[in-house]
C-alpha cells in the first residue's frame, strides 16, 4: 500500500463513495487530482484505471493499465486487467498475446484460460480453442484447481473424441469444485452447468446422468429448470434403448409420442388409440408398466396419470369407452394390438403382424375436414359439432 497523507485518504474515501454511488466520473477526477501529487502510487492508478472502466473509457483505461505494466511486467492481475480491457476494445490480438503472458506467469489461472478459449471461439479459430483447452486442462491438473467452464469445455472435446473415460474424469473434477466452494449458491457456476447440460442434447450416455444429477443439485437454480431440463433429457436418452430391454414396441411408441410433447389432434388420436391397445390387453400389458415404474421412474413420469390408473384397476371400461368414443369423433376406430405386438383383426382374427405395419387407427369412412358438414348430419361445421 502506498503512502499517503491523511488528506489523500480523505479523499480516496470520497471517491469510494462516488464509486459506489454510481457518481463514477466524481471519482475519476478525484484520482486524476490526486495523481498530481502521488504520480507514481500504483493504488491510485489501479483506482483510476477501474475508475475508466466503470465510465466505459475503455480506452483511457487501456493506457493506466499499460502504464501499470511497464512498472511491474510480472503482475498478473495488472497484466489481467489489461488482457480483458483489450478484449473489450476489441484488439483480438492484443488480447490473446496478454492472456498467453498471464498463463505462462500462472498456468493455474484457469479464468485466463476461459477468456483465451473464448477469444479463439468467437474468431471461429477452432483447433486453436481446442489446443488450448488441452493445454489448460494439463495446468491447471497439476495445481490440483480450476473452474467448472474449463472442464465444461474440456469434457465438450473428449465427447466429440468420442472418449468417455476422459469425459467423466471432467464430471467428477466439476463435483468435486462444486462441492469445495462455498459460492456454488451465488450464480457464479450457472452458466457453465447450462451449457454442460445443453451439450447433452447431442448424447445419449446414460452413464453419465448420476453425475449430472448430483451437479444439478448442487448449483443455483432460482426456478428449478435445470433440474426440469435434466429429466427430459434423461428420458429421452433411456427411451432410446428400451424396446431393445424387451419392453413392448406400443409401449414404445407411446412414449415417443408423448416425449413430442406435441398437443396436435394427430398426436391425440395416437395417443388415444394406443391407449386403447393397452387397456384392451391390461394383462399383457400391466407387467411392462410396472417394471417401467421402478426401472425408469423419470420415463414413468412423462404419462404417470394414465399409467396409475391402469395399474389401480380403476373403472378400466369408462377408460376405454371414453377413447374409443373421442376417436370416433374423429371418424377413427383404433387397430388393437396386444402386448406381444399381435394385431388383433377385427377384434376377432388374430394374426401376426409388425406394429409398424398395423398402425395405431385406422378411417371409418373418408377423412372429414374441420371445416367440412359433420358426417353426422347436424348441418353445423365438424370442427363445431362431433368434432370439437
């Protein structure tokens, strides 16, 4: 700490105030009188170098933190402060030169990594990003620190390696910083948790769900979508390989179609009639619903209230009536197809044949536009009448 006479702190004190009351151009030029006096006080430059900052005088700034370097070419936090004003100017070069300098004084500075990354990315510089991502992985290992984006970043590359075993090692290395900081509830990490769980859209391993969901668990989340998005994700990825686990293929289908989260009178009159499939064969089909309870919960979950009330034995015949009657409606009778994927002719010849070849419905009759008279003779528009 430099010294200065009570008058200066005084001073310095009133310009703290500035600062924090918003009054950044008061503050500046307190710095800037009491430069006059102390020209050579690296508190005061530092002060007035974020003093410009704040007034968005990027380029003012850029000329106190050069001066600061040219004074101590060793201090990374000067040599830090000036990469990121560079960056802001958007001297792309300049910026990428002072962030290698801070990295070669400090292999662990694991946030001038992220910005040199970054700085690669956004000039679309690829194999550089990706070299350096290596690189900083490596440094920041040995110094047993680092951050969640750069092993976000880091597990990004082993993935399109297609190299898991590496990519787990980064799952684990993000637990492990979530679970030793004691800011992991502030926001700080989630930006880097969101893109680590928006990159599992291109996958489908499910061995690394357990330790996404304890990351999500640990990190701040003011609405719980991560956790949401999580789950999703989840299911989508355990729907992939189900029907290969011996799970009935309407079954399957059913839950594509539901994952499509799509409230289309189409996707209805599947659902519809795919339900009717099951409650028609409830003891084909029960054994497969209960299993799908306790083997996959989350995927469970996506139509649990038809799934509880096949499996409570409810009133299964209002259940069925109450299908079979809305896709009537629609000018639809539902093909039934049983558990072990036999579709039911008729309701009456049964025969074997691949649901994908037996569909879910089939048209009574042709098909009925929404606009077109309803077939039932009413005179009223189909979509106003058996249609609605």
């Amino acid at each position: 700490m430099d010294y200065l006479s009570e008058h200066a702190a005084f001073l310095i004190r009133q310009a703290e105030i500035a600062s924090q009351e918003e009054r950044f151009s008061d503050a500046t030029g307190i710095y800037e009188m009491l430069l006059k006096t102390y020209p050579k006080s690296r508190d005061l430059l530092f002060n007035l170098a974020r003093s410009y900052d704040y007034e968005d005088r990027v380029g003012k700034a850029i000329e106190v933190w050069e001066k600061l370097c040219k004074l101590e070419p060793d201090n990374v936090e000067y040599s830090y402060e000036l990469a990121l004003a560079y960056r802001d100017r958007g001297w792309r070069k300049k910026s990428i030169e002072r962030f290698e300098r801070i990295v070669m004084l400090d292999p662990g500075h694991a946030e001038a990594w992220e910005e040199l990354i970054a700085c690669h990315e956004e000039a679309d510089e690829w194999k550089q990003a990706r070299q350096r991502t290596f690189q900083a992985l490596e440094a920041v290992r040995d110094r047993k620190k680092g951050s969640v984006l750069l092993y976000v970043l880091a597990f990004e590359q082993f993935m399109e390696d297609d190299n898991e075993a590496e990519a787990e090692v980064c799952l684990k290395a993000i637990l492990d910083v979530l679970m030793n900081s004691e800011q992991r509830h502030d926001g700080k990490y989630l930006m880097p948790i969101i893109r680590l769980i928006g990159h599992f859209s291109l996958t489908d391993s499910l061995a690394f769900f357990p330790y996404l969901r304890q990351i999500v668990d640990l990190s701040f989340d003011p609405d719980d979508s991560l956790r949401e998005k999580l789950d999703s994700l989840q299911a989508r990825a355990e729907i992939i390989g189900i029907e290969d686990k011996g799970y009935s293929s309407l079954l399957t289908g059913l839950l594509e179609v539901i994952m499509e989260d799509c409230d289309c009178q189409e996707c209805e009159n599947d659902i519809a009639a795919m339900e009717v499939s099951i409650l028609s064969d409830i003891q084909g089909y029960a054994p497969h619903i209960v299993r799908l309870k306790h083997e996959h919960p989350i995927l469970y979950a996506k139509h649990s209230r038809f799934f509880n009330d096949v499996l409570s034995t409810l009133d299964l015949k209002k259940l069925l009536d109450q299908r079979l009657t809305k896709l009537s409606r629609q000018g639809l009778e539902p093909n039934i197809i049983k558990a072990d994927d036999r579709l039911v002719e008729d309701n009456d010849d049964e025969y074997i044949k691949p649901v994908s070849q037996g569909g879910t419905y089939r048209r009574d009759g042709p098909k009925v536009g929404r606009n077109d008279p309803c077939p039932c003779g009413s005179g009223m528009k189909y979509k106003k009448c058996c249609g609605a």
